[in-house]
C-alpha cells in the first residue's frame, strides 16, 4: 500500500493544486471561462463539419451522401457561429431551460386546474408550484448571463473544495506511512542481565 501511495502522491499533489487554481481562475473570471469553453466546443464542432464534408465526397450512395453534406453544412455553420459569437449561443442554454420551464408551469396549471373540475381535492400546492415554475422560468431567460456565472463560479468552488480535500487526504495518508515507518524501523528485544 504504502509503495502505491507513493507512486500516486507525486501526480495526485500536482492534480490537487491544478485543481485549486482552475477553482480560483473559474471563480475569478467566469465569463472568460465560459467563452473558451465554448469556442473550444466550437473549433470541435467544425472540425466534425468539415470531416462530414470529406465523408461526403467519398460515398457513393446518394442518401447517404446528401445526409452527410447536410450535417457537414449545418456542423461547419454551428461551429464558426460559436467560434465567433460564443456569448450568443451560451446565452441561448439558460433561455432554453426557462422556456421549459415555463412551459411545465403552463402545462401543471392545466392539470391543476382540470383537477379542480373532477375532484374536491385541493389545488392550492400544485398552483403555486406551477406559477413558481412559471416565475424562475422567466427569470432564466431575463437573467441568462447571471445564470451562466453563477453556474460557473460553483463549478469554481466545487474545484477548490476538491484540490484542498485531496491535499489534506494525501498529507494525512503520508503522516500516517511516516507514523508507521517509525514504528517499523523500532527493534523489539527481550532485556536480559548479563
């Protein structure tokens, strides 16, 4: 055990401190974050595109070969509109989970309310979640750029916390080996008088 701790404490200290400082960086600098990861996801996307578009020169059947130029087009236009304008399509995530949103609320209010009509239950709990629903909906869409950095600087705090745990992990797991290697490297003898 103690050999295979030591083998991972070398990488692992590097892995845990990385850790901390990509925490910090994302908590720091959350739309920055955001933008090169999207236009990462970006120059991915095109380079699939463009791949596509090879493809599709080289097969010979024509359904294939027309899906292939398709999404080849469609990946190639995707991934420069991202690579160029990555705060518009990030925007676009927090105002996609409003509308569904919004569209649950609508929809629980419906069945609240069909409810109401066919039994004497009460409805009460199901409206006011659904008008809750309707509300953060709303709000995600008016405040997608909060939303992005608040999602980003708890991915930060979520990095730190692991960097500091795993370096309080290893410290603790190499006193505990140090610990043992004293106790170890002590000789048990029976004393005996001469």
């Amino acid at each position: 055990m103690r050999e295979f701790f030591e083998k991972m404490k070398k990488g692992s200290v590097l892995g845990f401190v990385l850790c901390i400082v990509f925490g910090v960086i994302i908590c720091i600098w959350p739309g920055a974050v955001l933008s090169i990861i999207c236009r990462v996801a970006g120059a991915v996307i095109l380079a699939f595109g463009i791949y596509s578009l090879v493809l599709c020169s080289k097969k010979e059947d024509t359904a294939v070969q027309t899906f292939q130029l398709v999404a080849g087009i469609v990946m190639c236009v995707l991934g420069v509109w991202i690579l160029f304008v990555p705060g518009t399509f990030l925007r676009l995530i927090p105002v996609v989970i409003g509308i569904i949103l919004i569209y649950h609320g609508i929809k629980h209010i419906l069945l609240t309310s069909q409810t109401n009509k066919e039994t004497a239950g009460s409805w009460t709990a199901g409206f006011i979640l659904a008008v809750i629903a309707i509300v953060l909906g709303i709000v995600m869409i008016f405040g997608a750029g909060f939303f992005l950095r608040l999602g980003m600087i708890f991915v930060g705090v979520v990095l730190i916390y692991d960097g500091i745990a795993g370096l309080y992990m290893t410290g603790h797991m190499n006193r505990v080996f140090k610990d043992q290697k004293k106790e170890d490297d002590v000789i048990d003898v029976d004393y005996k008088e001469m």
